[in-house]
C-alpha cells in the first residue's frame, strides 16, 4: 500500500498526555529543582503516571524500586520546554501541539511506506505539511534524508504527504524558543491552559511560566577538562521523535540562544544505552549525526535513537508500534523486545520511556576553552510536535590552555627604521592591522613608498614580496616637517 495523496486525515483532537518530553540526567539539571519535594522524594508509582513524573533509572533505587530502579530524583525536570514552536516562525505560541495524524498500515517488509492515511471526512483540506504553512514567513525542512528522520519516514521530503515537514527538528536549532533553559508548563501566562504535558505542577520552588534561565545556580559538582571527551546522559518520558544538540554558556552571561550558539559541542565516538542507572547494562551503538542544514551552521545534532514506530525481524509491526499514529519510523538499534511500560526489560523502542533506559553521549570540549563556570544546555527539537524541550546544567571547566601571544609590530624609530626585533605573522594584512593597531605615530609623518597613510599619519606598507616572513618594515615614521 503507497501512501495515497486524496486519502489525508489529520485530526485536531487534544489528545490531553499523548505527548513526549525528556530532561538531561547527568550533569544533573537545574531544572530539578522541585526534586526535594513530594511526591518526587518517594517512591515512583507502579505502573508510572504521564504527569507530574519524569523518572529516571539509579543504581541507588535498587532496593527501593527492585526490578525498575527508578526514582523522581529528577522532579519535573521534563516539563520545562517551549511549546508551539515550528520553523520559520518568529515566536512560540505555547500552545499549538502540531500535527496528529491517523493512518492505516499494513505488515510486510516491502515496500516500507506501506502506510496511507485514513480519508478525511468530505475530503477536508490537509491543515499541516507543506501545503499548509504555520507561519506567515515559513522555512523550508533541510532534514530530508529518510535515514535522519524519526517518524512518517516514508513520505517524500516537501510532498503533501509530509506533514512534519515544519516541525523544529526538520531544520535543527533554528526554530523560536521561549526560553533556551526551558519555561515550566511550556509556556507563558496566557497562552493557553496547558495541555500536552504542560501540566507542570506548581511547587514551592517553581510554578507554571516561571523561566529556566532564571532558575538559581546549581552546582552540580562535575567539573570537565578542556579538550577532553566527557559524557552526558538524558531520558525519555515519553517520545516525540526529533533530535537534540548540546551548547556552553559561560556563567553569568544572560541564558539565551545567541550565547549558546556560540558554544556547540560535537559528538564524539559512540553512544550508549544504559538500563538500571549506573553499573547497569550498557550497549554502544552509533548515533546518526546531522550538521548540515543546522543552526549555528555546521553544529552538531544527533537524532533521537529510540523509534516510536519500527518492524520486527519478520516484518511486523513492532510490539507497542505507534505507526497508527506517526506512520513509519525507523529500527532500532539494540535487540527488539518490544516497547517497556512497566521499565524493567532492555528495550529500546517504543512511545513511552523506557523508563528505566538513558541515553549517554560523549561531547568533546574544545581544547582552548577558558576555565570557569559554565551551564550545559540540551535543545532537543521534536519531530512528532512543535515542542522543544531543554535542561541546562551547571558545570566547572579547568584548562591548561594558554592561548598564544598575538604577534606584535613593536615600536617604530622617528627616522623611517623598523621594529628593533623581528615579528613574524601569517601575512602582509596581519601585519599591516598590528602596525595600525600598535604603532604611535602621533605627530610624525613619512611620505617614502611605498607606502600609504594609516591611522595618526602612520604610512603602512602597500607592496609586499611573495612571502611575508616578519612585520620589519610594516611601518615607518619621521619626525613631522616643520
């Protein structure tokens, strides 16, 4: 069965907790902050809840909650995000949840877009996707690769059967956020009653609309060495496909995107899956990496490894497969037990957790990073709706770093000399920047090519050989004519 354009359906239904959010577990988050407080400091509902729970697996759990080794350490970490957000778009709404479309799709290995929309009532228009823009000035999806992709894998890139074409991970780290360490509830006063996981519960510390990015320091006692690979681990509560990168922001410099993208971090060799919390059983795999099409241009994000829907070995839909809902998907990399609600298997795949399942990467910190305080930030962009979820981490950072000397022109002579001391520079332009740069030539004047006149009557060399080996004879000064 090929996915059929006159057979679309996409329903509006608020399908209240059919959505997905995750939070960074290690370096543990600011967004914890409600961590000390019930019902997060007990014991984790069996089997979990969608709200207010974002569980995360512990080995230290493993006598309070055997078999899962779950516990709220990580309190609503999870719904701190920006809702309504899609590329192209100017600002978030905090509310529009994206498209929820119902299909219909048949078992088999081939052909693999074997799934179709059910027909919409009098033929409706198709309200998302291409044909339907979100916002006045939209952006086209620079994801198109099926292999890059999370859900409805098998529409064409840009065709009207692509209804996530505008979603944030379509064209990473370019979509609007409300705050870039995440907003509780997802969104500000005013923009709707919450729904889709925006139902983040007021605390002592925190209430709905309160800001990530003012959220207090939090050391987290990690501290990293510049140019060395660290590792860094997050869970799912629920799966809304997409992807996700991590950015530095020096402390005290204002939490905003244009910070963060100052500062992205490249993946590093494999990830790995880790059930049971620390000491648990792991499995490397490796991730798929996008950088082209991203925003700041060349950052690195890594696509969410866990399919929401995905084939077994036989060509049926996988046990707990959720193609009914986002058609296909893509197949997972470890063995397929089928989707985990309880959070006590190995699974890899499904639309809720696993539970008990993190997701640990290795980021490289670049070698000529300054020491000091940083906060670690993890976008992910969703795929399956207009969400971006966010934690951010405090963190040290020691370096041995001493960045290099810059080379100086040193001083000129008052009779048309040169610097007292070779200084060599990569070229004629660094030298002649320095000379303008360091020279005082108040005062004085020099008319001998060639030359030409710079900043305080300094008069900067115009011709130079085929190799420029120091900055001797970059400037020259005399005493002015009287």
């Amino acid at each position: 069965i090929k996915l059929n354009c006159t057979k679309m359906l996409v329903i509006f239904a608020l399908l209240r907790g059919a959505t997905g959010h995750g939070a960074v577990t290690y370096p543990p988050p600011r967004n914890a902050i409600d961590s000390d407080e019930h019902p997060w400091i007990g014991s984790i509902p069996y089997p979990v809840p969608f709200e207010p729970w974002c569980p995360m697996p512990s080995a230290d759990a493993a006598v309070s909650d055997p078999g899962r080794n779950l516990t709220g350490a990580n309190g609503q970490a999870c719904f701190w995000f920006s809702n309504g957000c899609a590329i192209g778009c100017d600002t978030c709404d905090g509310s529009t949840r994206g498209p929820i479309p119902k299909f219909t799709c048949a078992s088999g290995t081939f052909p693999l877009t074997n799934c179709s929309l059910v027909p919409p009532p009098q033929h409706a228009p198709m309200p998302y996707g291409p044909t339907a823009p979100i916002c006045a000035k939209p952006l086209n999806a620079t994801v198109c690769d099926p292999t890059e992709r999370t859900v409805n894998t098998g529409a064409e890139c840009g065709s009207a059967e692509d209804y996530y074409f505008y979603s944030p991970w379509r064209r990473p780290g370019s979509a609007p956020v409300i705050d870039s360490c995440g907003i509780a509830g997802g969104r500000n006063p005013g923009q709707g009653d919450g729904g889709f996981g925006a139902q983040y519960q007021n605390t002592t510390h925190a209430r709905v609309g309160d800001r990530g990015s003012a959220l207090p320091h939090t050391p987290s006692g990690v501290t990293w060495a510049a140019g060395s690979a660290v590792e860094v681990a997050w869970t799912l509560q629920a799966n809304h496909g997409g992807g996700y990168s991590y950015r530095l922001c020096p402390l005290g410099e204002e939490l905003n995107e244009a910070c963060f993208q100052k500062y992205p971090l490249n993946f590093f060799g494999p990830s790995t899956f880790r059930w049971g919390g620390e000491g648990g059983h792991r499995q490397a795999f490796t991730p798929t990496v996008v950088s082209e099409g991203t925003t700041p241009p060349g950052s690195q994000w890594a696509k969410n490894p866990i399919p929401r829907a995905w084939k077994d070995a036989q060509g049926n839909w996988g046990h707990g497969s959720n193609h009914l809902q986002t058609g296909h998907g893509f197949q997972p990399s470890c063995a397929d037990e089928g989707q985990d609600p309880n959070g006590t298997e190995h699974s890899c795949t499904g639309m809720w957790g696993p539970y008990n399942l993190e997701i640990i990467d290795n980021v490289m910190l670049p070698v000529e990073l300054p020491a000091g305080d940083y906060v670690l930030g993890w976008r992910y962009d969703c795929e399956e709706s207009n969400q971006i979820w966010q934690s951010c981490s405090d963190v040290s950072i020691v370096s041995n770093y001493i960045p290099p000397t810059p080379p100086h022109c040193g001083m000129v002579t008052n009779n048309g000399g040169v610097a007292k001391d070779p200084v060599y520079a990569a070229s004629s332009c660094a030298c002649g920047q320095l000379c303008e740069q360091t020279a005082d030539c108040e005062g004085w004047t020099f008319t001998q090519p060639p030359f030409k006149t710079g900043p305080n009557n300094c008069y900067i060399r115009t011709e130079w050989g085929p190799a420029v080996d120091n900055c001797n004879g970059a400037c020259y000064s005399a005493k002015k004519s009287i």
